[in-house]
C-alpha cells in the first residue's frame, strides 16, 4: 500500500519535474535541476529508500550520527568551548560508550555501573 502510494508520488514528480529537453548542437549530458535529480535518485534508489518499512533493523531516518554529536553542540554552546584537548577527549569517550549502551539496551545508570566496577558491556569487548 505505502509502495504505491510512493510510486504514484514519484509519478506526480515526472509530471511536474519533466526531462529537460536536449537542446541541438550540444553534446554531452542535458543539465538537471536540483528537484530532478532528487527525484532520478528517489527512483533509481526506491528499495534502499523504503528499506525501513519491510526491515525492522534499518531506522526510518539516518540521523543517528547527527543525534550522537548533538550533546557536543549544545555543551560548545553553553560553555563555548572545552578548556582542554583532553577534556574534548574525555567528553566523546564518554559520550561514545553511554551512545553506544543505548543503542544495545544498556541503560546510562547500567553501563556506568559496569564501568566502575571494572567491566564492560560483553558488545563492547
């Protein structure tokens, strides 16, 4: 049902975003707008796109990365910055191990737990 409703929202795209056409006399390729190429892409890459509705793993976005450096910026804007190389440091470490605890169902309160009874999570090792 999504799958079609996807595909009858790329046809609407054809219809509003047409093929430029090639003008005589010019070689090489026809120059695309940024909402066509888009939309060549949507198409060409379909599975990958939707990939989140038939595959329970894949997340619906892939902002991970970006929910993971998020804490950093919000630290960079309050303090402006970190007094150190080694408190940067320090900080991602950290950051990396809570981040990676959740994403493994390991709790903030656990994983410190561990750490500072000597261990560490067994996906970690």
């Amino acid at each position: 049902h999504y799958t079609a409703h996807y595909r009858t929202l790329l046809q609407q795209a054809e219809k509003e975003c047409p093929l430029p056409d090639k003008k005589p006399a010019r070689r090489g390729r026809v120059k695309r707008s940024k909402a066509r190429n888009l939309l060549e892409r949507l198409q060409l890459y379909e599975q990958d796109v939707l990939r989140f509705m038939t595959d329970p793993i894949v997340p619906f976005t892939n902002n991970q990365g970006e929910n993971d450096i998020r804490i950093a910026k919000v630290h960079q804007k309050i303090s402006g910055c970190f007094r150190s190389k080694e408190g940067a440091d320090i900080f991602c470490r950290v950051r990396g191990y809570l981040s990676t605890c959740r994403k493994n169902n390991v709790s903030a309160s656990q994983a410190f737990m561990l750490l500072f009874d000597g261990k560490l999570p067994h996906f970690i090792l």
